[in-house]
C-alpha cells in the first residue's frame, strides 16, 4: 500500500526551520553545499528556494553559492563516492560545507562521502538529511528534516521508484 507520509508543504517547512535553527544557531555565515545523489540535489534546491523566498528577509547566513555534485556508485556492495563529470573539487577547500543527502540508512554512504570530501581541505562539514532512518543506522544523528524509526521504502522528492516519481514534490511509502 502507498501511503504520503510527509507533503511538500512540510518539507518546505522543516528547511526553513534547519536554516532558521539548526544552522544559524553554528554561527556560520556562508555554507557550501555539496549533494550527494539525486535526493541531495532536491534537498539543495529546496533550502535554497526556502532560503531566497522566505528566509532572506529575516536571515543572512545560507548563501548557497555553488552545488557539487556527486553520484553514489555501488562497488563490491560498498558505496562509493564519485566526482559527477565537469565539477571542480577544489572549490571545497577552506568552505563550510554543507552536506546534503536524501536518505541515510545505516551511514556508510554518509562516512564514505565526508572521507571524500575531507580530501579537499574544507573548514567545516555539516550534513543534513531529508530522511535519517533511526532504526538501523550506527552514526551520530546527523541533522534531518524528518526521521524514520521503521523499515519502509521510500520515494518522491529525490528518491525514485522503479526510476520513477524522483520529481514528485512528497513523500511517499510503501507499507
């Protein structure tokens, strides 16, 4: 059974809460973010959309600036991390990188990306997830829009399905 479990309206609302609170509250003025798959992307373009539309009035520290991006690859059941075709690397280095990611289940694509990245000499790294799956993950609770304490498929907003509904601005679960 498919079930919407978290509209676009609340998703808009939880960027502006991370940005407002969660964000602000490091002292950061000027964040790069960098995606990591397509659920980082989405997630990038909606802090920053939430950011420019609603929040800049208010606040002045997100500055998204430049998106890097890059893919998870599966090598041997391990994730790897690698540089999308065209982006240069080097602009990480002495950032605050803000690292954005769909779903983090267990944190390995986590840890191999912020190995990656750490490559690159940020100043800082800071993750923010639209999806942290509580249940079986074994790393810190990174920060996240909403969190998820059961095993359930998900899609829409990044993630896809059979390749498709990644543009679906909710998300959905399959019970």
């Amino acid at each position: 059974m498919i079930q919407k479990i978290w509209t676009s309206e609340q998703i808009d609302k939880r960027c502006v809460d991370i940005i407002l609170n969660d964000l602000t509250d490091k002292g950061i003025k000027r964040y790069l973010p960098v995606a990591i798959g397509n659920g980082g992307v989405e997630l990038s373009y909606r802090l920053s959309d939430r950011y420019f539309n609603e929040v800049n009035r208010e606040f002045n520290g997100l500055v998204p600036s430049i998106r890097i991006i890059f893919d998870v690859v599966r090598k041997n059941n391990k994730p790897n991390i690698e540089e999308k075709e065209g982006f240069d690397c080097g602009w990480i280095e002495n950032q605050n990188v803000l690292l954005l990611l769909g779903v983090v289940h267990s944190g390995k694509t986590l840890r191999s990306a912020i190995a990656k990245i750490k490559k690159f000499k940020p100043r800082s790294i800071t993750t923010v997830a639209t999806v942290w799956k509580s249940y079986n993950s074994n790393i810190k609770e990174p920060l996240h829009l909403f969190e998820l304490d059961a095993d359930r498929f998900l899609f829409g907003f990044g993630m896809d399905y059979n390749g498709d509904f990644i543009k679906e601005p909710n998300i959905y679960c399959i019970d």
